[in-house]
C-alpha cells in the first residue's frame, strides 16, 4: 500500500491554528511523524481561503521539504495554485487532484507532461459526484484517456472513486469496490486511492468503521490511501489486511513492523 500522510491540512482545527501562527515547528513535527510512521508521500493542503492559500502552501512545502525527504502530494481544489507552487516543490511527487470539473485537466495535465508527477484523477465532473457505478467508470475513462494525449502514462495515475458516507448510501462501499474492479479491468495499470474517513460521516465508532473499508479495500486491490500512519491501530489494520489479502510474502512485513513496534495494541491498552 502506498501510504499518503493526510495530517498537515488546514482544515484540521489544530493544524489550521499552526497556520494561522505560523507555528513551523508544529508543522515540522507531524511531518516527521508521519515519514517515521511509515508515510510514502505528506499531503499538504492549506485549507485557507484562495487569497492567501498560494503563500500558505509554500509555507507548508517548505517546511516539509526541510524536515523529511518524502515526496509531497499537494492537495488543492484550484489548479492554478497548483501551478503556481509547483516550482517550489525538491521532487516529483503526487498532485491531488484533477478531475472532469471545469478545465482542471487542461490545467494540470500540461503542467506535468514529459515529469515523474503522479496525479490524482476524482471520478466526478461539473454535475457534481455520480451515485452510480458507470458514470464514476466512464469518468475515469475520461481522465485517463485525456492523460494519455499528454504521453502520462496509467502508473502515474490514482483514480480516487470518491467513496461515499455509509450513512447517505448504504451501497457506498459495494459501489466503490465495484468501480475499483472496472477500472482495473480497463487500465490494469492505474492506481485506484481513496481517503478513509468519508465512509464514516455521520456514525459513531468512525475509527472502526474506516478500519472496516481499509480492510475490504485492500482485499479489492486498492494502491493507495490518503490516512493517518500516526494512528497504529489503522497501521495494524492496514498491515493484516495486507498479510490477508495475500500481498505479504511470508507475512514479512507484518512481523518486520511488529517486531520494530510499530503495530500491535495500544501501548495504554490492556493486555
Ligand atoms: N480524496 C482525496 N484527497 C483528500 C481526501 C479524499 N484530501 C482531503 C481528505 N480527503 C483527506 N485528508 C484528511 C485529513 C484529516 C482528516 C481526514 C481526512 C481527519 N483528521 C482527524 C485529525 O487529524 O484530527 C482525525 C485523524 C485520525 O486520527 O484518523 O479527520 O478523500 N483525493
């Protein structure tokens, strides 16, 4: 599983009063955290309003490039910040996102022809996020197509079906396995990724719930996910489901990372 660092967004209460006083160690710590949890890629997102999201994300990317030497997933709805803070950033690493909305592709696409950046693809467009399966494939379609007259290649795409909450659609997560499957089917070489907390909206025990999709995901072949390393108990989850799932030679990652300690139960819990 590639794993993307989701915990330097703005839109985390905490994170965004980092921003707000320009905290950089506070930044600087959950970067490295994350790197040392076992992230492949530190989302940055600012979270803030347009006018000041540009210098915010250069912040962000600064500090992060200064404390780790993972790559960035830079995580914006606008494209054109994203095109402006792309010169900042050491290495290639992953744009988050484009999608059939407005003239995103058309945007980004250019930007990272003939470059090693990966990009994320949403399944949704000007109407909004489909309900059903067949759009979301059809949109898929679409943006890897599109990718493809700009010579990027299916690897260096991560189509995200944009899983519903559980508690809106109660076939959100067949949905999703299902659209994962067809894509594969289609481009056996684009990633599919998806984050782990909308599944939960609105229910208690989120945590569980997200372990839950984590856990069926991974079985359906999913490449990537936008999470938390920090929190060792979907660590633990991730590394079973992997093991289960038949993607552990001789379960070896799974006893490598318990032997290091960074799986197994709570350090607090009982015993
Ligand atoms: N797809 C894509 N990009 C995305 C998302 C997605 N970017 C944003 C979001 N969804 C993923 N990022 C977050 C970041 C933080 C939280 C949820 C999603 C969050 N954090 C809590 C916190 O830090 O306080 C709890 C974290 C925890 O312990 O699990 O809720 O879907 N392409």
């Amino acid at each position: 599983m590639i794993i993307i660092g989701e915990k330097i967004n703005g839109t985390i209460p905490r994170v965004k009063k980092a921003i707000e006083e320009r905290d950089e160690a506070f930044i600087r710590d959950l970067a490295v955290k994350q790197a040392e949890a076992g992230a492949d890629y530190i989302d940055v997102c600012a979270g803030t309003a347009p006018e000041v999201e540009e210098e915010t994300l250069k912040w962000l990317m600064e500090i992060v490039q200064d404390a780790v030497d993972k790559p960035l997933c830079i995580d914006s709805p606008n494209p054109k910040t994203i095109e402006h803070v792309l010169k900042y950033a050491q290495q290639p690493g992953i744009i988050n996102s484009v999608s059939e909305e407005r003239n995103k592709c058309e945007i980004i696409y250019p930007l990272i022809k003939g470059t090693q950046w990966q990009v994320i693809g949403l399944t949704c467009d000007n109407r909004g996020i489909p309900s059903d399966v067949q759009t979301r494939i059809d949109i898929a379609k679409i943006l890897v197509e599109k990718a493809q007259k700009y010579d990027i290649s299916p690897e260096r795409i991560h189509i995200d079906p944009l899983v519903m909450a559980l508690a809106t659609d109660n076939q959100s997560v067949q949905k999703f396995v299902e659209t994962l499957v067809s894509i594969k089917k289609i481009f056996p070489n684009v990633k599919v990724t998806s984050g782990l907390s909308n599944v939960s909206f609105g229910m208690p025990l989120r945590k569980v719930i997200n372990q839950a999709f984590l856990t069926v995901a991974i079985f359906a072949g999913m490449d990537s996910a936008i999470m938390d390393p920090c929190n060792r108990e979907m660590m633990t989850t991730l590394l079973a489901a992997e093991a289960i799932a038949g993607q552990d030679r001789h379960c070896r990652k799974f006893s490598n990372a318990y032997r290091k300690g960074l799986i197994g139960p709570n350090k607090d819990a009982a015993r």
